[in-house]
C-alpha cells in the first residue's frame, strides 16, 4: 500500500507533464491580443461582434484585414461549438450561405467564420493565435 500512492503521484506528474500545454478551451481576450499582434485590427465588443459570438459562452470577436474580416465565437466545449456552427449558418447572410462550407471552421470550442475563403497561411495564422 505504501508504494501505490507515490506511484499514483509520479504518474499523476507525468501525465501533467506530457500534455501539449494547450488549453481545453479557447477564449476571445487571449485571442484578440494575439490577433492584434498579428496586424489584424480585433474587437470584442458586442455590439460589433454580431448576435451569435456576442451572446458566446467565452466571448466573440471580430478581427479584420484588407480584404476580409474574421468572426469568432468561443463556446464553452466542441458541443457548444457544433451549436454555434448552425447559429452562423442559420443567421448567414444570403450572400454567403452558398460557400459558408468554404468560410466555416471548428476548433474545439471556437467557431471561425471568415467573409472570403481565407487562404492557408492565413488560417495558420489565425489557429496559432488561439488561446485560452
């Protein structure tokens, strides 16, 4: 009995340690500062964010460049995010539900939705500056 618990320590502390360090949940502040330090101009003000990353369980924001603009809501799980993924396909403008497949992604609990089809590196870009 003695040798279990200390067992049970040092694997707990390995496991801890071999963890990728990032977090379970993405969330809009993190982000935002990341986004800026990018050279996107980011808002997380509600009133410019829209109705489905304003009302976010971990907040939305709106990150623009020349020639597109980036919304993000961040749900509280993966769940949360296929819900929000309807909301934006629900709430899309007619203009951009014939390619919303094209402009939509999920990462974790964040739903990205971009005006244009963002190319590669600017996606890169933008899942590196998830934070949480």
């Amino acid at each position: 009995m003695r040798l279990a618990f200390p067992t049970l320590i040092v694997a707990g502390l390995l496991l801890s340690g071999c963890s990728s360090g990032e977090p379970s949940t993405f969330k809009a502040a993190p982000t935002a500062k990341c986004l800026g330090g990018k050279g996107y101009r980011v808002t997380t003000d509600d009133a410019q964010v829209g109705v489905v990353a304003a009302n976010a369980p971990n907040g939305g924001l709106l990150a623009r460049e020349p020639g597109n603009a980036l919304t993000i809501a961040f749900g509280a799980d993966s769940d949360d995010a296929i819900k929000i993924a309807g909301a934006f396909k629900k709430f899309a403008p007619k203009k951009l539900r014939p390619h919303i497949a094209d402009v939509l992604r999920t990462q974790k609990n964040a739903v990205l939705l971009w005006t244009v089809t963002p190319p590669q590196e600017e996606q890169d870009k933008v899942f590196a500056c998830l934070k949480g």
